[in-house]
C-alpha cells in the first residue's frame, strides 16, 4: 500500500517538478548511492501533501457545520445530542443559549433538563421517548410545557431520532430538536376561546330569538284569533274595516318575525334541508293559487308552466322551496302593477339520484337597476328608497332566499332593467329515482281528438293553455277575440265538427267571460278573480259547470276537462246543438222596455243579470247596496227593482221597507198618482218561508239564484204586466203567480 502510494507520489512529484531543484537534488543523491536518503525525503513530501489535504478537507467540512449551525439558527430551533450512556447532553451553542441555565442552575445532563418539564407532561414525554428508543417508531416528536422562570410555562416540540446505537443496537445517542411553539399555542388558544365565545353568544342569540319570537308569537296568535272570531260576529263595514286592517297588520307581523328568526337559524348554520317525499306539481300549485289570489285582485295574469318532463315524485324540502317561490313570486306581484307574472320550471340535469331544477320567475313590473342586482341579496337591503316606501317589506326576504338557494346547493340570479321587469331565475338540486317517470296525463281514449275552443286575451295566457289542452290530446282552436265565438262555433257547427268544450278567461268583458255561460252549455270558466270565484261557487249562475281557476296546472286541467266532458255529454242528450242563436235563447218580448233598477252587491251577479236584461232590450242601472238602491229611487221611476237580500249597509228588506215608505209619503198615494213599484227579491237563500217572508216586507215579486232564464223572462213579463194593469188589478196578477 505505502509503496503503490510512493510510486505514485514519486511519479507526480518527478513529473510535475521537472524543472524544480528537487529533482537534481534527488538526482544527485541517488547518483552519491544515496537513494534511502531520497526514498525518505519523497515520503516525507506525501506526507506533507496528505497533511496537506486532509487540512483542507477539514476546513471544508467546518464551513459546511458553519452554514448548517447559521442555517438552524435562522429557523429559531436548538439543537443537540444525548448521550445516552453518560446521561450527558452535548450542547449546541444555541441550546447553551436557551437551556444553558435555567433559573440560575446549570443544566447539563438530561435529567437536569427534564426537571423543567412541567410535571404533568413528564410523564407524557418519558413515555413517547421509549417509542424511539425502544425502535416502536423511527422518529418522536411531542409538545410539551417547560418552566422558563423569566415567562412562566412555555411551549416545546421536541424531536429526536437515534443518532448511534451499540453493535447490539442499543442506542447510544440521540438527536434531539427543541422548537419554540408558545406564541403559536397561544394563538391557537386564542383563537378557540374566541370561537367558543362566539358559540356561546350564538347559542345565547338563537336561544334569545326564540324565545323572543315565542313571546310575540303568543299575543299575536291571539291578536289574530280573536280577530277572526269578531270578524264572524254581525259588524257594520266601518267596524269590518278597522278588523280586517288589525288583522291584516298582525299577519305581515307574524310574517316579518318568522323572517327574522330564519335569518338568525340560517346564519347560526342552525337551518337543516328536510328530504322528505313530496309532488313538485302539488307544491307548485299550493304556492302558487295562493299567491294568485292577490296577483288577480291586481288584474295580473298569473302563469306557470312546467316542463311536461319533470318527473313529480321527489325528495328534498318541499316547504323551503315553498318559501323561496313565495318569496320570488310575491316580489314579482308586489312589483308589478300590470301585465303577468310567470312562473316556469324546468330539468337541468338528472345525474344519480340528483335532480337539478332550474326555476324563472318572470314578471313585467318595475324591474331593478344593474348595480343593486348584487345588493338587494344582501340582509336589510331594499331596492331604491321611494319603490321600498312605495310597496313596503323588510329586505329580508331576498337574502333568505339567496341562503335557502345555496342550502339547497343552487345558484340564485337575475336580469332585470328599470321599467322592464325582472326575471329571477335558481337553481335547485332535490332527489328523484333515476328512472322517475313524469306523471301522464292521458284523457280517455272516447274523449281525445275532441275540438275544443280556448278564448283568453292574453296572449301568454293562450298559448299555454292551447299548448297544455294539446299534449292532452285534443284539437285546440284559439281566439282572443270573444266576439269571433257565435261565428266560430256555428261555422264548426255547420261542418259538423261542433266544439266539445269553450274553455274561456272568466275575466274578459262581454261578450266573452261570464256572459259566454248565457249563450253556450258547454263552457269551462278559467276564473282568474277571486270575487267571480267565491261568488259562482256560491250562487253558481250554472251550479253544475265545473270550472276552473287560473293559473291552470296540468293536473286540474285534467279534472276539469274530465268533468266538463261529462256535463257537456249529459247536455247534449237535452240538446239537440248548442244554442248560438241568443235572441232565441233568451225568448223574452222587449217590445216593452223595462227600466230596472239592480241592486246587487256582488259583481258577478251584477255581470250576469245586466247581460241578461240588456241583451233582451231593458234599460239596466245597477245600485251596489241599499243605500245606492235609495239614492237612485229617489232621483227616477224604476218599472222594476230587482232587489238582492244580503248586502253590506242596508239590506234588501230593509231597503224595500224604506221605498215603501218613501212610496206611501208621497202625494201620488192620494188619487191616480204613480202607482208603486214592482219590487223583486232576488236572493240565493231559497228556503222555505222566504218567499212569504220578502211579500210581508212589501216585495211583489221574488227570484231565486242562481237566476234561471225562464224564471226571469217569466218574471219579466209579471213586471210589464203590472205596468200595463190598473192599480185595482195588482192583487189579481199577484194571485196568478203565487198561485
Ligand atoms: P322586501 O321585503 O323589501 O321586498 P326583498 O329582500 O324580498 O325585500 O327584496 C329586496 C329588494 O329587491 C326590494 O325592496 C325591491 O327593491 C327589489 N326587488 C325584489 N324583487 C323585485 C321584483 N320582482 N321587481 C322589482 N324589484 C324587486
């Protein structure tokens, strides 16, 4: 080995020194027979030279501890080894630094230094220290407490790895890091006190909501209650009034609290989607009618189309998505003064079990300015000043809305421009079985292909329902134009394809809506006014139509129709054809007009009897109660008071009693004066005694309602002829008919 080296150190040493002195002092004393002398001198050469490197070697390893050293000092971490044989620490300068001595005692061996490890963690450590040494685990690391006597308790990670074990693998040294972790903890723990604070205030908030909400709650179910029980009570309107307001007031206040102690739940995370099985179609038009209600009291046409393949049987939370159609529904009629609001449902996607719905909600209101499309989601926050003064509410409900949208993993957004309405459209995700079928609404087979006829002036409102009528299976005509209908009718009459069915908008003025019930058997009403409603429900001008009420689903469409089909059959076995020909229909002689007084307070009643009357040449004024029937008595001669009993302020008898009286003090008592007027009640109450009852009240003539053409043209003729008879003679005509 030493002389594989020589030689090489010889060669280099005579190869690189060619010119240098050394190689002629070798030279010569290997000629002088010297050459142990110049073997010697060549080691001693190597030798300085490995000296050499080796030095240099060493220096470079002390510069790489030097940056490692600097290195560890920049990441704040101590550093050092235990001997695990002498219980010695072999310290780091930066260790000398922080655990050289604490609290004035030198620490030196490891049991000096777990000295000041608070005694609960002692233990703790001692214990994850075996997992190293006992090789449970290649690397420990803990936090723990020590006392640091200027700080109080601090905290540690600790780091340790063995670093030498005996060839028995015992270890013999441990490497072991130190990390200051106390400003860490103490934000830590700051910061779960803070969060548990706020937990606590949160509970306290909710809990304060709730029972905050359960306090007015109380009173106010019984504000409301009692309300209700005095609203059954007899009232005069004046009392009427002030009750419906009290109640009116303390629903939108039961309203607003329901509102705030949902923001609170939403906001406390403490609002859970239910999934429960429910129909879309059922939730939909529950929503829906109910909001109708007051869109229609505002003449606004209310639609809603659903996608005919939207399965119907799903799962989810049927009355938060109540909530959010109500919420968008109601702003659109709120915002709304004339026009439509439509509603329209749709799939997106179907993947699995998750159903994604797409809802638009449409109106032709007041629309909204781009840059509050952001803030009116936002709590409390209302459009512009004077449309929120305007059309009141609290700007809760869009910013509930919003966080019911995304509870229900959807999105919620809008296009809108001032004087151009809205369009609100979310998203939505529920459950449906992947293979869930939309329901199918198929007419019998004897009653598909039937002609039917739609008339509606609103355009929308048309297409829909053509649309609707068709996908059931049936030959759909359409016409906005009501006074198109005799023509239309007798031309499909005459080819001998006669409509089956005249679906028609009960709102449009003579000659369609209401007065189409006077010319043909077959028409199914679409009621859209919830006074024409309650009112043909109550006194049905034809008790046995079925009709139906806007806006129309598919589901009651179909029970309609089915119903109107069966109507319409059973009539046609009366009647040979439908009788378009009116002056037939209503036979009356109105070579003598009669000027008659209506009064009647419902607008329906009014509607039918004035066509009735004035299609058959009678001149009509109408009195809205008694005390406009008085007022009109005393201003001209009527031939003939058609007299309702139920009105507000004076009813019928009443009014009568007081005609009479009127009629009696005037001069034409005395001699050929004005002989009385011929008054007939009209009244839906047709009980036994009534008739007898209206005579003793000094009535002439009594009518019962639903007004029948023939009873009325037959009291027509009573009144002209008690017009045309002598004073003497009324005893006599009265006799003949109640005879
Ligand atoms: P509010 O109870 O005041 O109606 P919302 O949160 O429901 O509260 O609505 C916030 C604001 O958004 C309303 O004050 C209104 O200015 C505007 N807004 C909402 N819907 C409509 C709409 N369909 N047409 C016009 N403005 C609307």
């Amino acid at each position: 080995m030493t002389s594989v080296l020589l030689n090489r150190q010889i060669a280099a040493a005579f190869g690189t020194c060619e010119e240098a002195p050394l190689k002629g002092a070798l030279d010569a004393l290997q000629s002088a027979g010297l050459s142990d002398l110049a073997a010697n001198l060549v080691n001693l050469l190597v030798e300085i030279e490995d000296t050499y490197d080796r030095h240099a070697e060493i220096e470079r390893r002390a510069e790489k501890a030097r940056r490692l050293v600097a290195c560890l000092d920049l990441t704040g971490d101590v550093l050092c080894e235990w001997d695990l044989v002498s219980r010695k620490i072999k310290q780091s300068s930066a260790w000398q630094r922080r655990f050289g001595t604490i609290g004035g005692a030198p620490v030196r061996s490891i049991d000096d230094w777990l000295e000041w490890i608070l005694p609960d963690d002692r233990a703790m450590v001692g214990e994850r220290l075996n997992t190293v040494l006992q090789r449970r685990a290649p690397l420990m690391e803990i936090e723990h407490r020590m006392l640091d006597p200027d700080d109080g308790w601090r905290w540690w990670l600790l780091r340790c790895r063995v670093s030498v074990r005996d060839g028995e693998g015992k270890p013999k040294r441990l490497l072991v890091l130190h990390r200051d972790i106390t400003d860490q903890k103490r934000s830590e723990a700051a910061l779960v006190r803070a969060k548990e604070e706020a937990e606590t205030a949160n509970r306290a908030r909710g809990a304060f909501l709730a029972n905050m909400s359960h306090e007015i709650r109380t009173p106010m179910n019984a504000v409301v209650g009692m309300t209700e029980l005095a609203l059954d009570t007899p009232l005069d309107d004046v009392q009427r009034g002030y009750l419906e307001t009290v109640k009116s007031s303390a629903d939108a206040l039961l309203t607003i609290i329901d509102d705030v102690l949902d923001l609170s739940k939403i906001e406390a995370g403490r609002l859970e989607l239910e999934s429960v099985v429910f129909s879309l179609r059922n939730v939909l038009g529950d929503t829906m009618r109910g909001l109708a209600v007051s869109a229609h009291r505002k003449g606004l046409e209310v639609l809603l189309d659903v996608a005919p393949d939207l399965p119907d049987r799903l799962y989810g939370d049927p009355t938060r998505l109540r909530q959010v159609l109500s919420n968008l529904v109601g702003n659109a009629i709120k915002f709304t003064e004339r026009g439509e609001v439509a509603v329209e449902v749709s799939k997106l996607r179907h993947s699995g079990m998750s159903l994604y719905l797409q809802f638009v909600v449409r109106d032709t209101g007041v629309g909204i300015a781009p840059e509050l499309h952001e803030q009116i989601f936002d709590a409390f926050m209302q459009g512009d000043p004077s449309t929120a003064r305007r059309f009141g509410g609290t700007g809760l409900g869009l910013a509930i809305t919003n966080r019911l949208v995304k509870l229900m993993d959807g999105q919620i957004w809008l296009e809108s421009e001032p004087g151009g309405g809205s369009t609100f459209y979310f998203t939505a995700r529920v459950a449906a079985e992947p293979n869930a079928a939309a329901p199918s609404f198929e007419l019998p087979t004897g009653l598909q292909g039937r002609a039917v006829l739609v008339i509606d002036d609103c355009p929308h409102a048309l297409a829909l329902i053509a649309r609707m009528l068709q996908q059931l299976g049936l030959e759909v005509d359409t016409t906005d134009d009501a006074s198109r209908v005799p023509a239309l009718v007798a031309e499909r009459a005459r080819v001998g394809r006669p409509y089956d069915l005249i679906l028609a908008d009960g709102g449009m003025p003579a000659p369609g809506g209401l007065a189409l019930l006077q010319t043909f058997d077959n028409v199914l009403l679409l009621l859209a006014n919830h006074a024409q409603r309650q009112e043909l429900a109550r006194s049905a001008a034809v008790p046995s139509r079925p009709h139906l009420v806007k806006p129309v689903f598919e589901d009651n469409l179909f029970d309609a129709l089915r119903a109107a089909f069966d109507v319409a059959d059973l009539r046609r076995l009366e009647l040979a054809r439908f009788e378009v020909d009116e002056a037939a229909v209503l036979g009356l002689d109105a070579a003598e007009p009669l000027n008659v007084l209506l009064v009647e307070d419902t607008l329906v009643n009014q509607a039918l009897a004035v066509q009735l009357l004035t299609k058959a040449g009678h001149r009509v004024t109408v009195a809205n109660n008694g005390v406009e029937a008085l007022e009109w008595f005393e201003q001209q001669p009527f031939d003939l008071i058609l007299m309702d009993l139920q009105m507000p302020l004076i009813d019928g008898m009443e009014a009568t009693a007081k005609i009479r009286a009127r009629e009696a003090s005037r001069s034409w008592a005395v001699g050929e004066g004005p002989r009385q007027c011929y008054i007939a009640a009209m009244t839906a109450h047709a009980m036994q005694g009534d008739r007898e009852r209206c005579l003793a009240a000094g009535m002439d003539d009594y009518i019962s309602k639903p007004i029948r053409r023939q009873a009325l043209n037959a009291l027509l003729k009573r009144a002209i002829d008690h017009r045309r008879a002598p004073k003497g003679e009324l005893s006599v005509l009265l006799q003949n008919w109640t005879g």
